[in-house]
C-alpha cells in the first residue's frame, strides 16, 4: 500500500473507531439507565465490560475477518474526459491538440493531491500525540501510587488483624497490604495482585467502628477489582479521547463502584445516616488534599449528592450480581464485540443512472452532427463557414466533435478543433466544476480540522491533561469547588440539599438540614433549596424548607429556566406560579411570599 493510498484510508479508520465507540457507549450507558432499579454492582458490571469492548476493540478490528456495511454516501463515479473505448486514430486527434489545455489542470491536481497527503497524515500523527501525552499522565499517577506505597509505614498490628477479618468475610483470597500514610486524606486502594489499602495519618484517631467501615469499602473495591477496571477505563479514554461518550461512561463507571462499596458497607449493618454523616466528613479531607488520580478513594467531591441520596434510599437493591447473570453479561458482551468489531463502513453503491434518450435516426441530427457522423468533411467545412456552431450540444448525443469521435471521423475531428470546437463541452465543464468545488472543499476541512486539532492540543490538551480531564489535580478541582454544588463540606452540603429537594427526597433534605445545612444558603447558577423545590412542585419539600427557615421572599438567580429569562433573578413565588403548581404558590403565600 502506497503513502498516498494509506492517507487515504485514514479518514474512514478514524470515523470507523468513532462510530464504533459511539455505539458501544450508548448501549452501554442505555443498559444502565434500563438497570436503574437494580443494584449499582450490576450497573458497574455491564459499564465495565463495556469499558474492556473499548480496550480491545482497536485490535480486533485489524485481525478479525470484516464485513462491510454500506452506510457511507455513494460517490459519482466521475466521466473521463476522453472515453476509454474511443478510437486509436480519434484520440490521437484530440491530445495532439488538447493535450496542451489539459496538461496544466493534471499538474495542478497531482500538485493538490501531493499538498492534501500531508494534511491527511497530520491528522493521526496528532490523535496519535494526544493519546500518547493521555497515556504517560496515566503512567505518571501509576508510579505516584507506587511511590506512596514505598514511603507508606505498616499499619497496627490489630489493624491488620481487622482487615483480614473483613477480607474473609468478603472471600478475598489474596493477601492486602495496610499501611498508613501521610500524603494522603482519605482512604485509597490501587494494585490489582498485590492489592494496598494506604489509610490517612488521622486515622490513628479513628474509633473502631469507622476504621471498619472504611476497610470494608475499600475491600469491596479490591473484591470488583475496581482498580484495575478504572485504569482500563483510563486506557480507553486515551485511545478514544476525541470521543465525549467514553469520558461520560468512565465517569459514571467510578461513580457506580463508589455506589457498589457504599452498599456493601451498609449490607455490612452500618447505619445509613451515620455513614452518610462520615461520608459528607470525609469530603472536608477532600477539598484539603485530592486523592491520587489513579487510585480508587472512597470519597471525591464529584457526586457526592447522588451518594448521599442513595445511601439514605432504603428501597434501594444492595446485592450484587450472581454468577449467572454475570456469565450471561459476559457472553453478551463478547458477542456484541464479535458483532462490532468487524464492521466496515463503506460507500453505498451508486444508483443506477438513466439512459440518456438516444437520437432514432440520421435525419433528425442537425446539419453538421449530420456531416460529422457520415465523415464529409468538405461539408463540415462549408457548414462552418457558413456560422454553423461547432459547440452546439444535442442532447443524448453531444456536440459534433464528440460524434466524430465516436464515429473514428479523425479528419473531421480535426477540422472541427481548427474551427474552435471545445474538447470539454459544457456539461463535462460543469461537472469538472463541481469536482474541483468539492475537492476544494475536503481540503479546506481537512484544513480546519488541522488547525482546530493543533488548537486543541495547544490549549485543550495544554490545560485540559495538566489540570485534570476527571477533576482529579489540585487545579481541577479547586475550579470545580467555586462552580459546583458538590465541593466540600459547607458546597457539599448545599449542593446536596438543592440536589433533594429539586428531586423531591424528603429523607435526604431531613438528613442534611439535620447536619446543618442552610436553607437560605445561594448556590450561583442553582439558586437556593426552597427554589428548586418550588420548580418541581414538591409541596413537602417546600414545606420542611420553610419550617426550617428558608425565607420565601429570597431572589437569586436559578438554573432550568427559559432561554429568554436566563440571568434573571428567581423566587420560590414567581418559579412555582410559571410551572403552574398551584399548590405550592399557595403554600407559599400563606409563609408570606409577596410579589
């Protein structure tokens, strides 16, 4: 295969892998929003198979046998300029004499395609460089947990004795080592054959019963092997980095290994409020000092409202998948990949034309078309000295050079080239036209996508790697806590609060407004509590808010809003009267909301 006809290929390889991972991710994250009412274990089980179908699939599509799928647009074959069958002696009339014309047009588009080669190999030379800077941050945070393992010192020795009791109880053959470090907040666990557990320096304060707690959540996470599921997770993001879809199903594929582990803790018998106390505690450590990247730490500041709201759900399913459904999720996945990876996306094939409508009959053709076909040439001669128009174009025959070409008429041919006859009459110009508006075009995206591309590294990559893709660096996430609702513990807890009373959990707004959360507190862009329970109608929620001392008269300016009234300031009043729910603008009024 040549240089040029690789180039060539690129394009459809590269739409190939995004359609692909496209599919893949959607069923994926459509199997877990069908799952929503099972357990998080089974979410994660099919997120994370999903995630091995994006590692290995690269590899599959090169070595196993391929069948094409025509979904591509057809493209119109284009007409030579001269017909492949024509006549020896015709053809040479015309290059003798058209060659001249031509010769500069065929320079200038095997300049074009020398010029657009470049372009195309540029492209998964970027991709490629992309991945790579992806990959070596993934290294990077590895050898970080290797060297917080070396400088960790070895736990208590009844520490030690705690954790393998859990480990017997959960069926964990393999030994874990405990040990105790500085650099850390929060408890973390990574290694998949020699799995580690580093607990922070605090936990030496720690009474037993929330030491147990943590061991058991991080030896569920050793239990799924979440940690080497996360880094494979990682791995498909940098392969797959231009696809948002594979972010979006790593992102919720941590999130259900923290849900799975919270079950296992509860199903352990531990109180779910007072888990959910120290969990909201825990995030305090976060905001102080963010856990390793690549390690599985038992609380981040991302989702912690959801967590909050799951754990104190107590009709939600905590029992993980038996090994039936997980052999039947194994099969279904390796059938779906055998399916997917072979695909070829290739070019529908092009309609059948139409006939043009042939002329019946010599004596329907013009004079000339006339003369020309019967090879006269002193009648072609005297036709045109008398202004016959050598360009003129019969439809379903073409113009009289063309006939006398197909014809094998080379002296007619000639006379009629002397005359001015053009050798690209007009429709074969129109369609060179279109030709070169569309190759002008390809080269112009294959352009833009080169310079959007090299901006995306400069900038996107620049910052976007360096500062933390998944909220994991320092800098990542101290942006995230002046935007989000989630971060620590004061923006933890309001934006919990907003989070349950938006969806109408009155357990949860009970819990946090328990544990100190201000009702009147303004989260920018959320707004406060009482708003969003006064948008979505839940007449209980607005009621424990006010009984709280939420303020109904209180503005600031909310999310979900209409387009035209986005940056306007809200009340509880105005929110609920725009949705129509009668009842709490009642409810509302009675507190002493006004307009």
């Amino acid at each position: 295969m040549s240089l040029e006809s690789f180039g060539a290929l690129i394009p459809s390889m590269a739409l190939e892998m995004a359609v692909k991972g496209a599919v893949i991710c959607l069923a994926a994250l459509g199997a877990a929003a069908a799952l929503r009412r099972a357990s998080a274990s089974s979410r994660h089980l099919v997120l994370a198979l999903s995630t091995a179908i994006l590692v290995v699939l690269p590899v599959l599509a090169l070595v196993l046998p391929s069948w094409e799928m025509a979904v591509l647009p057809a493209v119109e074959a284009q007409a030579p300029l001269l017909s492949p069958t024509l006549p020896t002696s015709a053809a040479a009339v015309m290059a003798s004499d058209a060659g001249a014309r031509l010769e500069p047009a065929r320079e200038q588009e095997r300049a074009g395609a020398a010029a657009r080669l470049p372009i195309s190999l540029a492209l998964p030379v970027l991709a490629l460089a992309v991945s790579t800077l992806l990959l070596l941050r993934l290294l990077v945070g590895v050898a970080r947990l290797a060297g917080l393992a070396a400088e960790a010192v070895p736990a208590p020795r009844d520490w030690v004795q705690l954790l393998d009791e859990q480990r017997r109880k959960l069926g964990i053959a393999s030994a874990v080592r405990l040990g105790v470090s500085e650099a850390i907040a929060v408890p973390v666990t990574f290694g998949w054959k020699s799995p580690v557990v580093l607990l922070p320096e605090t936990a030496r304060q720690w009474q037993e019963r929330q030491l147990r707690e943590a061991l058991v959540h991080e030896l569920a996470h050793v239990q799924r092997r979440d940690w080497p599921v996360q880094i494979s997770a990682r791995f498909a993001c940098a392969l797959h980095w231009f696809n948002p879809l594979v972010w979006r199903l790593a992102r919720r594929l941590l999130l259900e290994a923290e849900h799975a582990s919270d079950d296992q803790v509860l199903r352990a018998g531990v109180g779910a409020e007072e888990y959910a106390e120290r969990l909201v505690a825990l995030a305090r450590e976060v905001r102080r000092a963010a856990p390793p990247a690549a390690a599985v730490a038992i609380a981040r500041s991302s989702g912690l409202a959801r967590r909050v709201t799951a754990i104190l759900d107590a009709e939600r399913r905590r029992s993980g998948p038996g090994r039936l459904a997980m052999a039947g999720a194994a099969g279904a996945a390796l059938i779906f990949l055998l399916v997917v990876a072979p695909v070829r996306l290739v070019r529908a094939a092009e309609p059948p034309r139409e006939k043009a409508p042939q002329v019946s009959s010599t004596a329907a053709l013009p004079p000339l078309h006339r003369a020309a076909r019967e090879g006269d040439v002193a009648e072609v001669r005297r036709l045109l000295a008398a202004g016959a128009d050598p360009n003129a174009d019969v439809p379903g025959v073409g113009t009289a050079l063309r006939l006398a070409i197909d014809m094998d008429r080379a002296e007619v041919a000639r006379v009629l080239l002397e005359a001015g006859a053009d050798p690209l009459p007009e429709p074969m110009r129109r369609k060179a036209v279109e030709q070169g508006v569309k190759q002008g075009v390809e080269q112009g995206v294959k352009q833009g996508m080169e310079q959007g591309a090299k901006q995306g590294v400069e900038q996107g990559v620049k910052q976007g790697v360096e500062q933390g893709v998944e909220q994991g660096v320092k800098q990542g996430v101290e942006q995230g806590v002046k935007q989000g609702v989630e971060q620590g513990v004061e923006e933890g807890r309001q934006g919990a609060l907003i989070e349950a009373a938006e969806k109408g959990d009155s357990a949860a707004v009970r819990f946090l407004l328990d544990k100190g959360a201000a009702p009147n507190h303004v989260v920018p862009g959320h707004g406060t509590p009482l708003i969003a329970a006064a948008r979505e109608g839940h007449v209980e929620i607005v009621r424990l808010l006010l009984d709280a001392g939420a303020d109904p008269n209180l503005r600031a300016v909310a999310g979900r809003i209409p387009p035209d009234r986005k940056g306007e300031a809200q009340t509880p009043l105005n929110m609920a009267r725009r949705r129509g729910h009668r009842a709490v603008e009642q409810l509302l009024r009675e507190r002493g909301a006004t307009e």
